[in-house]
C-alpha cells in the first residue's frame, strides 16, 4: 500500500463539476500539509490547493471554482472541482508533507516527509 491515492478522474464536458478524492494512510495521515498539484501535457506541475494547518490557498486560476477539504474521520483529502475549463485538463496529483505551498515543486522537509499519489487524469472537453 502507498500512503496517498487519488481517484475520482474521468472525461467531463466544460462547465461540469468533479471530485477527486485522496485516501491517507500511514505518515500521510499525520501530517498538518496536504495539497494537490496538477500537470498538463507539456507544462510543469503547478501547485492548485494548499491545506496547512486547515488553512486553504488557492492559485489565482481556480479561485472560487475549486475547494480542498479533510474528512479527519476517514482520513480523505478532497478536491471539489466546478465550473471545470479545457484548460483544467491535467494529471492531478495529492500530495502530503510540510513544508507546502502552491509554488512548491518538491513537499516535505527532514521533520516531515513528503508524499505524492500516483495521479489521475481529468480531461475537460468543451
């Protein structure tokens, strides 16, 4: 078993709405930074949602439409995604360890381990 995995991806038309769950486990489960990145093809991975300490930030580009949560009972990071764009077509990664932001390319540090999910595509046709 590996200590986050995301699902949740799938083919959705513009304007539609998706949630990406992320299932916690282990050292994954403690840690006070969770986030989630995403890569689209040919681009680098950028930082979308940041929970430190269960404060939210958001890049500028999802602001609004996107929203991070826990689930501290079962452990459950979330992604809620409407109002989904062709350009929110991208592999979504969650990841866990502190430090974190939404500039972050590397997560986790000596006191915290970071983590990465395995990733799922969304694709967002218009």
């Amino acid at each position: 078993i590996v200590p986050l995995v995301e699902s949740g991806g799938g083919s959705v038309e513009a304007g539609g709405s998706l949630t990406l769950p992320c299932a916690t486990y282990g050292g994954a489960t403690s840690s006070h930074c969770l986030g989630w990145f995403r890569q689209a093809p040919g681009q680098g991975r950028e930082g979308i949602a940041v929970l430190d300490s269960g404060i939210a930030t958001y890049r500028d580009s999802v602001k609004g439409r996107f929203t991070i949560s826990k689930d501290n009972v079962k452990n459950i990071l979330y992604l809620q995604m409407n109002n989904l764009k062709p350009e929110d077509t991208a592999i979504y990664y969650c990841a866990s360890g502190c430090p974190m932001t939404i500039y972050s390319v590397g997560v986790g540090g000596v006191s915290d381990l970071g983590y990465w999910g395995q990733g799922t595509q969304v694709t967002v046709s218009s």
